[in-house]
C-alpha cells in the first residue's frame, strides 16, 4: 500500500514531513510518494523553480527509509491534476495495488470541486489528514459522500485499490511554507521549522528573498 503526498513543496517544512511519517507508520505504508506540483490549479504557482523546490524535497528526505521523491508532475505539462498523476501511477503500478492520497483538512472540504473527483476515489483511496479530535463542519455532499464511503479502520484499504475516506489523525505543526519565505524575505531565520539541509539551500540558493 502507497501512499501519495502532492504540493508545492516550497519549501518542503517539518509539518509536510511529519504528517507523512505518522501515515507511513500509523497506516503501515510500504513508501509515501512526495509528488511536487509543476503549474498548481488550486493556488498561487509556486515561488522557487521547480529543479530548486525538488531539490529541497530530496534534501528533506534523504536517509529516512520509506518517504521518497516522485517526479512525474514535474515533467508532465500543463496543470498538475490528482486524477491524471493517479492516471499515470495505475498504469505503472496496475490496478491493483492500494493507494491512498494523503490530503489535508482545508483540502478535503473542497475535493468535490476537484477535476473529476469521484473518479479520483475510484482510483485511490483518501487519507484525511486532521487535527486530533477534529473532524466537524462538512458540507452536506461531502458528509454524504463520507457516509457511503468512510471507514475507521485502517485495514480495510488493503481489501481494495481505492474508493474509501479514511480520518488519520497526525501531529500539528504551527508552521507553512508561506510563513518561512515570509521570514526569509524579512531577513529572520526559519531554523527549526524546516531541516537545515532545506534551509542550507534556500540561503545558498538566495530564495525567497
């Protein structure tokens, strides 16, 4: 079972490598794919290039054993959609091997504007990423949707390729990457919100400034 992290990554903090490591372990994943987006379709287009955003990524995970890099959004033109990089993974992987996309709460609540949502459930299934305890306030579609689809036990995404909603609870982190260009741009430091080697790169690269 793999799991899929996509975003900017710009740049990659502790709150992106955190939230990846409590799935890999809480949902005993055989990798999580960090999938950096090439031209984003539901947010501002990345700062950094996107040799510079990888290269942080590669930074961030280097040693830790299941957390790797996927590059094929990098390399595919035009907008960076879930459901063509789920496209393009089922046909390097078949059919048959559990996915699941990992997403984040504010990102959940808008999936069903997404490009062809329900196919993109058909094709993996979703890991909500949440604060613990947190799990309220849905639009009545999508509570819906969770209803037919949900499920609270981690196992059951083994029994199948994709199509459940899952609730993983994962440690909380005060930090984004727009707070650390942010001071950056100031002239502050952004030590301890995202690794050194990151944060060695940003300074000799002169990013976010």
């Amino acid at each position: 079972m793999i799991g899929l992290l996509g975003g900017t990554f710009d740049p990659i903090h502790f709150g992106h490598l955190r939230s990846a490591l409590d799935c890999l372990q809480a949902l005993d994943l055989h990798e999580v794919r960090f999938i950096p987006l090439n031209v984003a379709v539901h947010r501002p287009q990345p700062v950094a290039p996107a040799a510079l955003r990888l290269a942080m990524l590669e930074a961030a995970i280097a040693g830790q054993p299941g957390l790797v890099a996927d590059t094929r959004e990098l390399t595919r033109p035009g907008g960076s959609f879930s459901h063509d990089t789920l496209v393009s993974l089922r046909s390097e992987l078949g059919g048959v091997e559990p996915l699941c996309l990992l997403i984040g709460w504010d990102a959940f609540e808008g999936f069903l504007d997404w490009y062809r949502p329900l196919e993109i459930l058909d094709l993996a299934h979703l890991v909500v990423m949440h604060r613990p305890g947190s799990v309220d306030g849905l639009s009545p579609d999508l509570e819906d949707l969770v209803r037919r689809r949900g499920c609270a036990d981690p196992g059951v995404l083994r029994d199948s390729p994709g199509g459940r909603i899952l609730f993983q609870p994962v440690t909380q982190m005060e930090v984004s990457s727009t707070r650390i260009r942010q001071l950056i741009r100031r002239g502050l430091s952004p030590r301890y919100l995202l690794p050194d080697p990151v944060l060695a790169l940003c300074e000799r690269e002169g990013l976010y400034r």
